[in-house]
C-alpha cells in the first residue's frame, strides 16, 4: 500500500471511527439509558428494543428524535441513514406528545 493509499484509508476510517457500532444516550420517560446498537439497524428495531415486549407491537405511536430536533428519526431507516452519531442523545417519545412508556 502506498502512503498516499494509507493516508485515504486512514480518513475514511478517521470520519466512523466505530461505524458499526453506536453508543448512544436513550432517554427513555426522562431517565437515561446508554445503548449500543449497529449503525445500520432501524430506527423502528431500536423503538421496539426500549418497549416492554407487551408494547411492541404498538410501536408505531412512539417516535425517536435526536434531543434537539424538531423532527422524528424516520422509522424504517437507519440510525447512520438518519444521521445519527456515535455519542448522541436521542429521545423516545409518544407521538401525541407524552412521554415515553415502560
């Protein structure tokens, strides 16, 4: 490999220093939780993770959000697609504005 080579390579990998995997802060009815989860699952498989198994299935009235955004993390994307960083703060909510369940 030649310098040049190693130089790009290193970038790359300087840009998603754990690509594959996130460590994120959940608040989850205000209280924190840290989390690790693959950069590519869905944004609804991570929804499904911090409900009570009995609430899965109603997963759809809850919403992820970065903790300072204004919009909800789409559903079936995922966390990288979404924009979501290693170390962020996400938020689970309900969709008509109460507080995450568990």
């Amino acid at each position: 490999m030649t310098e040049e080579e190693s130089a790009q390579q290193g970038a790359a990998t300087d840009n998603h220093p754990h690509h594959d995997l996130l460590h994120l802060t959940i608040l989850v009815a205000g209280t924190p939780e840290q989390r690790d989860y693959p950069a590519e699952e869905k944004v609804e498989a991570v929804i499904k993770s911090l409900l009570p198994v009995g609430q899965r299935h109603d997963w759809e009235q809850y919403e992820l959000r970065e903790r300072n955004a204004t919009a909800a993390l789409d559903p079936f994307r995922s966390l990288q697609a979404d924009g979501v960083d290693n170390h962020d703060v996400l938020s689970l909510t309900k969709r008509d504005g109460g507080g995450g369940n568990r």
